[in-house]
C-alpha cells in the first residue's frame, strides 16, 4: 500500500496545475496517469514521417492564471506563437515546442507522478480514502490518501466518484463529445490547401490542420479532426475503414478531389472524451469533507485554458482549508 496526503487521478493540464500547486505545500501529493506520459490531449505522435499534435491544436490565454503560465512556457522557449494562413481569430495560438506534448512534459518535472496506471475503484476505510488501481501487469498498487482529487474525464469520473457521496451525481448533466484525429503526411507540398481549413454544416471534419506549418516542424503533415456527430456515428467503425472515409472528406473539403496525392503515412487515434459539449458550469465539485474532489475543463468549457482554470480552482480552494 502507498499512502499520501494528496493523490490525484489524471495528468492532463488540469491534474498537472492542481499537483503543481499543491506540491508547495506541506504534504506528499502523488499522481497516477493511466496512459505512458503527461498531457492528456496536449499531445504528439511521433513517426518516421514527421510528428503530428492530434489532440489539442494550439492554445489561447483567456484567463489570468493560464496568460501567466503561457508567459512563463514561452519564455522558456516550450511555446511559440503560430499564424497558419486560414487563422480565424484575433487571439494568439501559441503551440508547444517541439510538440504540443511538451506543455505536459514541461509541467511534470519535478512531480511524483506513476504512468500506466489506472484507478479501478474508490473506498473509504478508517478516516481514508484506498484507491484500487490497475497497471500493464495486471493489478496495480493501493493507494491510501486524505484527500482524492479525480482530474479526468466527466464520465471516468462518475464511474469512480457517484457511489461515494450524491454531490458528484451532478456529473450526470456534464455532456461530452468523441473525436476521430487522423495524422496524414504527404510526399510534395499540397500547395493550393490553405494551413487551416475549418467545416462546414453537414461535413464529415471540423478540422484540417497542416501541422508542418507550425514553427519547428517540418514536412507536409496535416490533422484532420472529425466533427463530434461523426465521430459519434462512427465511434465503433474499423480502423481502416475510418482512415478510408477521412482521407475522403479531406479530398472533398480541400476541393483537390482526385487530385489529392496518396499519403505516405496514415493512422488514426480515437478520442473518447475530446469536447466538452455541455459543461458542469462551476469550476469544479467536491464533498462537504472535503476529502473527495473532480475537475476538468468540463467543469467549465472545451479550452485548455478552462482545464487549468478548473485545477487552480480546486488546488486554491484546498490550500484555503
């Protein structure tokens, strides 16, 4: 059994702020991460044929708090700004440096955190909080805490946290939306597609990204994200068959049709939780013990800079007991 004060669930940018804060104070403050590294959606894919951000596309400071942490990773050279032909809006997109992944490993050093281990299942026992995991090699450590903090998806959340006290049953009202990405890259420039295409109603992608036109990258590597109805529609399609009817849509929405060159690289990855489509609407939940808590951009809205302002709401408020 491992004990400590703080054990957090999740190592999105919402689990990072809310570690990151509370390791200033007193107290062991432990993170478990289901996947192999920090981030979340705040990703990159690597291959032979380039790298490809094919979570979240860039980031925007709307927020004090997130403004200062993009000030502080910018000047540090993990951020830079991007201005892809096509941008559709006043605010600064800034991408992580190489990769948007860099956010996530940047705001891990230093935190104790435990990839490849997933929370199963959550008890109280003795004033405590044991927390059941499991890892790649079957059953996982159990970890007994103060204070539990679940920083993950809406509905992992509820799975974990509703039969434990009825405050986290208003999860239920928390709507999110899947996302097909798929990561193309192409031999020769595409040289009539603008950097950014965005959908239109009734497409199949809400998205047409060229990520080799973000500073630092190279090559002709474009992203491509479905709409959520798509996605939706097609959560359970083969893998094949996904890559198949996106590389089509690119060729209908990019107008090349024909003409769109077979890419040298194509896969596909599955977001089950990527957009926050109705949000909790407050900055995060937890119980009258303060002992049990959730937060998340769904807490909020479907912007990093929401996921940050949902962890530093939480963190603040535990640091204030």
């Amino acid at each position: 059994m491992i004990e400590t004060d703080i054990l957090i669930l999740g190592a999105g940018l919402a689990g990072l702020t809310l570690a990151r804060e509370l390791s200033q104070q007193p107290g062991k403050v432990v993170v478990i991460e289901k996947s192999g590294s920090a981030g979340g959606r705040l990703s990159t894919r690597r291959s032979d044929a380039g790298d490809f951000d094919h979570g979240a596309q860039y980031l925007t400071n709307r927020t004090a708090g997130f403004s200062k942490l993009i000030d502080q990773l910018s000047q540090s050279g993990n951020l830079a700004a991007w201005n892809p032909d096509g941008k559709d809006s006043a605010h600064t997109w800034w991408v992580g440096q190489p990769g948007m992944s860099a956010v996530g490993k940047t705001l891990a050093k230093g935190l104790d955190i435990t990839y490849q281990t997933r929370a199963t299942h959550i008890a109280r026992q003795d004033g405590k909080i044991l927390v059941h995991t499991q890892n790649s090699d079957g059953d996982g450590p159990v970890y007994r805490a103060s204070r539990v903090i679940a920083a993950i998806p809406a509905p992992q959340a509820l799975d974990l946290l509703e039969s434990l006290d009825p405050v986290f049953a208003q999860v239920r009202t928390v709507s999110m939306a899947p996302c097909w990405s798929a990561m193309l890259a192409f031999d020769r420039p595409l040289a009539d597609v603008p950097d950014l295409i965005r959908g239109q109603d009734g497409d199949a992608l809400a998205l047409i990204a060229r990520n080799g036109s973000k500073p630092g990258r190279t090559g002709e590597t474009f992203v491509l994200h479905a709409t959520p109805q798509w996605s939706r529609s097609h959560l359970e399609t083969d893998r094949d068959a996904v890559k198949a009817s996106m590389l089509e849509a690119m060729r209908q929405q990019t107008g090349l049709a024909q003409h769109l060159p077979a890419p040298l690289h194509c896969e596909v990855h599955r977001w089950l939780y990527a957009l926050v489509e109705k949000p909790l609407d407050q900055p995060f939940l937890g119980n009258q013990q303060n002992t049990l808590f959730a937060c998340g951009d769904w807490c909020i809205g479907g912007r990093a800079a929401a996921a940050h302002q949902s962890g530093e709401a939480v963190a603040h408020h535990i640091i204030s007991l």
